[in-house]
C-alpha cells in the first residue's frame, strides 16, 4: 500500500485494507470487504492507529501501511515457529 487511502478510495487496495483490519484488530471490527472507503472503514483505521501509537486521522499512507503489515508478521511469526520442519 504506497498510496494514500482515505475516504471516497475505493478497489483492490480497499479491500485489502478491510481484509487486513479485520484479521489484526480485536475485537474484529467485521467490516464487509467491498473495496469501498466509507465510514466504517475509517472508524476501523481511526481505531488501528490509536491503538498503534500513529497519528489518529483516518489516512492510510506509508507509516499506518507499515503498522497494519508489522501487526500481520506479529500474528503469523509465532505460528510459522512452531510449524514442523
């Protein structure tokens, strides 16, 4: 995710970000993965970057995409570790 995602975006990126919310935040805020940028998605990006320490503005750029893949690694290392080689 290079560019800026914000309200009123909307497509594959979208979507991605919803599918990706959904499975890092807790409670899972179950946004419908439709590629559409409106207010439930800003909610849950709002939400994911206070609980991330990032500047709260709704606006998906570079340091919110990097929290949002650093949040996925940190679910799926523990996991892949204990995986049988």
């Amino acid at each position: 995710m290079s560019q800026l995602i914000r309200t009123g975006s909307n497509g594959a990126l979208v979507r991605d970000l919803q599918s990706v919310i959904n499975l890092v935040q807790r409670p899972a805020p179950t946004l419908t993965v439709d590629g559409i940028f409106g207010p439930k998605t800003y909610a849950a990006v709002i939400t994911f970057q206070g609980r991330s320490a990032l500047k709260a503005d709704g606006l998906v750029g570079p340091l919110t995409s990097r929290a949002l893949v650093g949040a996925v690694l940190s679910m799926a290392l523990p996991q892949l570790r204990t995986q049988p080689r």
